[in-house]
C-alpha cells in the first residue's frame, strides 16, 4: 500500500511540475534590465510562498484554458513590502483565478527596493519594471491573441505601488528609441488595487486615469486610507472608480482563500462582476493583437 502511494504521490508531483513547466517566461530585457545587466544571470531565491533576489525582472504568462481566452489581458503584481514576492498567494492564484475569466495573466516578477543589501532606488526601479511590463504585454498582443485597449494591471499591497507609480503618468513610447518595446504605451487601459500601498498616489488623479477597481478592509493598518484616498481623488476627477471597504479582513488577505470571513472569501467574484460590467470579459472585435 505505501508503495502505491507513493507512485500515486510522485505522479502528482510531476503532474504539478509539468504544469508549472508549460508557463513561459519572457524576461522584461533581453540583455537585462537597466543598470542591472552584469546581475542578470544571478539565480532567484524562492521557497514555501516567496521569491526575491530579481534582478532579471520577467512576465510568467497564464492562458486560460484552450477557446475561452477573451483577449482581456492582466499584469499581476505581487505584494510583499519590496522585500520579497509573495508570488504564490498574489501571483499564482489570482493568475488561476483571471484564467477562468477568460483573461489571459502576466504575473512580475520586478526588483526589490528594499531587500537586504539591495542598491535598488524604489521610485524608479518600480516604474521601469511596471512601464515595461504593460509595453511587453502589448509587443506580445498578437501572438496571444490581445486587444491592446484591453491591458489592466493588478497590484497586492506593495505591488499596489508598482501600479499607482504607472497609472497616473504619461506612458507614450519613445518613438526614437532603438528597442522596439520601449515605442510602445506603458500605461495600463484598467487598473485592480488589493489592499494597496500608500506610495505614488497622487494629489490629483488626471482625467485619463484607467478606470479602478478597489478593495480592502477597514481594520487594515497598513493600507485602508491608500485605498479610500484613491477612491476620494477618483471622484473628485469624475473617472470611474468602484470600491469595497470590508469592515474586517485586516492586511493580505490575498485571494480570500484563507480567510474565515464569508465576505473576504466572496471578494473576488466582487471583480469579476466588475470586469464584466465595465466590458473586459466579453470576446473582443479585436483579438489579433490590433
């Protein structure tokens, strides 16, 4: 018996290791990103839910299951306060999740700011991983069959940061540059806000900032008066904003998943009553990377 379990075991184990082989990784650089091309070739650290040490920031995509892809695409940010990736909870599964929504998902992998030792400035290493991610996503358009007015990005927390530092400011390409990518737009048609960090929101939102998706709790320390001052700044621009406040949940509830709050759990079908609503999970004319 134990040895049928364990075979059992070992074809479940290469089940899942060949399912996270079919995910392909395209690195944001093809030389490595800027300032950081002699650390390209460092090896990532990942164990239990996190990863960290990147200096080659990349996009691991997630298609949805084979005729349901609607040419919806995400870039999904983990969170993890700059120090680390919680890649699994807020990269994985929420990528899972979009999958079943038809949405085709990028989850980045960017620098860390503040990891040991890192020499990293936030501010900028930030923007220019989240820029060239939705430029990325928008060079691959055709290939996975996007509409290139249809490219959202999501952010956890810190990864939250990551968006609001592109969202707001003019991402036209440099149509004078010599990598083709960096002609691209970088900044987002949508953008999901999970509990975000309080960095790169601005006094006032400009009148052609994507059209937001909030969500946090009301107990959370770290970030429930980020998400309610996007919400106020969202109003007085007029853009269109929707928000849930939960009265508890605390800080990275991630999916919901885990919580025992029945409305922590049920968050999730919050947004994809929202993507479906605003016109993102219905197939596109497009389709053809046009």
């Amino acid at each position: 018996m134990r040895i049928i379990l364990s075979l059992a075991a070992l074809v479940f184990l290469s089940a899942q290791l060949a399912a996270q082989l079919q995910h392909e990784v395209i690195p944001l650089w093809k030389n490595g990103a800027p300032g950081s091309e002699s650390r390209r070739n460092e090896k990532e650290e990942a164990k239990d839910y996190w990863v960290k040490n990147v200096h080659n920031p990349s996009l691991t995509v997630f298609t949805p299951a084979e005729g349901s892809a609607n040419g919806t695409a995400v870039v999904v940010c983990p969170g993890g306060g700059h120090r680390l990736l919680v890649y699994t909870a807020e990269g994985v599964e929420p990528a899972e999740f979009l999958n079943k929504l038809g949405v085709t998902v990028f989850v980045l992998k960017y620098r860390l700011a503040r990891e040991e030792n890192s020499t990293y400035s936030l501010d900028k290493v930030i923007r220019e991983d989240g820029l060239r991610a939705i430029r990325t996503v928008r060079s691959v358009a055709a290939q996975y069959k996007l509409d290139t007015n249809r490219i959202g990005i999501m952010g956890f927390s810190a990864g939250g940061e990551v968006v609001t530092s592109i969202a707001y400011a003019p991402g036209n390409g440099d149509m004078n540059a010599k990598d083709p990518v960096d002609k691209l737009n970088g900044k987002p048609d949508f953008q999901i806000l999970v509990y975000p960090g309080p960095l790169g929101i601005p006094e006032k939102v400009p009148d052609d900032a994507p059209p937001a998706f909030l969500i946090a709790a009301n107990d959370d320390p770290c970030c429930a008066m980020s998400t309610l001052n996007v919400l106020v700044r969202y109003r007085e621009a007029k853009r269109p904003v929707e928000a849930h406040l939960y009265v508890k949940g605390d800080h990275a509830f991630n999916m919901g998943n885990r919580s025992p709050l029945k409305s922590i759990q049920g968050w999730p079908q919050r947004l994809a009553e929202w993507l479906e609503d605003s016109g993102y999970l219905g197939q596109t004319t497009k389709g053809k990377g046009q």
